[in-house]
C-alpha cells in the first residue's frame, strides 16, 4: 500500500467536549463534598452511602425550595388578581359615588314634573268637578235655610201620600230635614188633621237626640190614614206654641189642595204667624210631593208658594 493511499485521520485532542465533562461532573462532586462537610472540612472518613444519603438530602432540600417557589409564585398571582380586583371595585366605587349626585339630580327632576302635573290635574278637575253634598249640616239644604233650633212637621197623611211607594219617601226626606239642622234642640210632628205622633207630647216638643229620631221615623210608618187640607194642621201649631221662643220653622208636606178660599187662609196664617213686630216669628217652608193621577199638586205648589213668599220661607217641589 501506497503512501498516498493512506487515509488520513484526524489528530486526537486530549481536552475535547466529553473530557471537560468528565473533569466537571469530577470538580462538582469535589465542592458538594466540601459543602456537606461539616465546618468547611471534609470527614477523613466517609462512606459511598453516606455521601448518596447526603445527595438524596440535598436533592429533597432543593425539590422542596422549587415547591415553595411555586407556592410563592402561585400566592404573587393570587394577590396581583385580588389587588386588581381591589382597584376595579375602587373604580365602581368612585364610579357610584359620582353617578349618586346625578341619580338624585334626576330624582329631584322628576318629583318637580310629577308635583306640576298634580297641581296641574287638581286645577282640571277643580274646572270640571260637580259641587259634592256636604256631610255636615249647613246652614243651607237646597235654598231652604236650616238654622232653625225647633222644626215642627205639618204632613198629609192621606192615601195618595203613600201611592206607590211615596210613604218612604216623605220619611226619608223628614231625616234629611232633621239631620240637616245643625243647631236643632227639638222637633215635633203632627198631620194635616192636627193629631200629633206621639199624642201625650201635644204642646211640647221632642228632644233631639239619636233613640228620639229612630222612634219617630218608626212612628211615622203607622202614622197614615188623614185629610189632606194642610191648613188645619198648620193654625193648630201656630196656635198652641205662639208663646214659644227661639228660631222655628214649620215644614209643611203635602200634594193636595182643595179649598177655594185660598187667598183669605193665606191671609189668616200669615196674620196667626206675625209677632209683635209685625214680622213672622217662624219660617214657613213647603215640600210638594208630585203623585200621578192622585191629588192636586200645583194647587198645593199655588197655596204653599203664597204662604212660604209672606212668611220668610222656600217652597221645594219633589218629583214622583
């Protein structure tokens, strides 16, 4: 074989990669010997299983320093997310505490609208709203004055009073006269004919107080079966309490009205109801009740309106 033939190999390097390898894995094991030693001195004697038992602690010591690592890591995350959390409810915070003066700004806003359409809806209804009966007794029920202390009822008690129901009536219109005097101290009620209700009070008057009302509203339903000439009842009253004092009105119930000599007892009960002023000493008022084919109502609205005109009273016409 030829000198040229030869093949030509590459020169052996004594230090390469491996061997460095070698001499660093030599030289770590040298320094973790010194550093297990105690007081930087290497034991004169120390056994393979020793040394790996030291190992394995070292190792276990370092496994253990990455856990807590990881925890600490785990723990900075943790409490980044909570200080981000912390700043965002900080943020909604401020955020509520700007928008609070806003909210009550608009709050304020919309009370003042709803406060103008109240006003405005009362000064509607104000406009369109019909006048409510009072509660209260006044001083006027329907023209008629009520200021009165003694009421004394003159009722036809005839049978056309009673047509259809009507006695009800006349007793539901008697409550609403009382009721509606304010400063009634007593009442009385007599018919066309006279006769009083309660018999043994003729010439007195009954107190007004609630068991006396309830008894004579429920007199009144047997209190039927008289004449129908008002004027009768009317002299009598004017008769037997002439000397009485303090302010009296007379009502006067009727539908019928029969005589012819209506001018002369206007004149005589006018004359019987004068005082010694020459002014009537009671109001006179008229309740025409209209009844259907029985009675003569305007002939009583005729008689009644001529009394009630010179004797400082009203006249007031019901319907059937």
């Amino acid at each position: 074989m030829s000198k040229r033939s030869r093949l030509k190999r590459p020169p052996i390097e004594i230090f390469n990669l491996s061997f460095l390898d070698i001499i660093a894995c030599a030289f770590g094991a040298i320094v973790l010997l010194v550093l297990l030693a105690k007081n930087n001195e290497v034991p004169a004697e120390l056994s393979a299983e020793e040394v790996v038992m030291r190992i394995e602690r070292l190792m276990a010591a370092q496994q253990r320093v990455n856990e807590l690592q990881e925890r600490l890591l785990a723990e900075q995350d943790a409490l980044q997310m909570a200080e981000a959390e912390a700043a965002s409810i900080l943020e909604g915070k401020e955020a509520l505490e700007t928008s609070i003066p806003r909210a009550q700004q608009s709050i304020a806003r919309l009370q003042g609208q709803a406060q103008s359409l109240r006003d405005q809806i009362r000064r509607e209804q104000a406009r369109i709203q019909v006048p409510r009966v009072p509660e209260e007794p006044s001083i006027m029920v329907g023209g008629i004055p009520t200021d009165a202390e003694y009421v004394i009822f003159v009722i036809d008690t005839s049978g056309s009073m009673s047509v259809a129901g009507g006695w009800q009536q006349v007793t539901n219109v008697l409550s609403d006269i009382i009721r509606n005097h304010p400063e009634l101290k007593g009442f009385q009620i007599m018919d066309a004919d006279g006769r009083f209700l309660f018999s043994n009070q003729e010439g007195r008057w009954l107190n007004d107080t609630p068991s006396m009302r309830r008894r004579a509203i429920a007199g009144l339903q047997n209190f039927r079966g008289g004449g129908s000439a008002p004027e009768v009842g009317m002299k009598r009253a004017l008769s037997l309490y002439r000397n009485h004092q303090g302010k009296t009105s007379m009502y006067v119930f009727g539908d019928d009205f029969r005589p012819g000599t209506l001018d002369d007892l206007v004149m005589e009960i006018t004359r019987l109801n004068r005082g010694l002023d020459g002014e009537p000493r009671w109001r006179i008022h008229g309740v025409g009740f209209h009844r259907e084919r029985w009675g003569d109502a305007p002939q009583f609205a005729a008689f009644m309106k001529a009394v009630t005109e010179r004797n400082r009273g009203s006249f007031v016409a019901l319907p059937n």
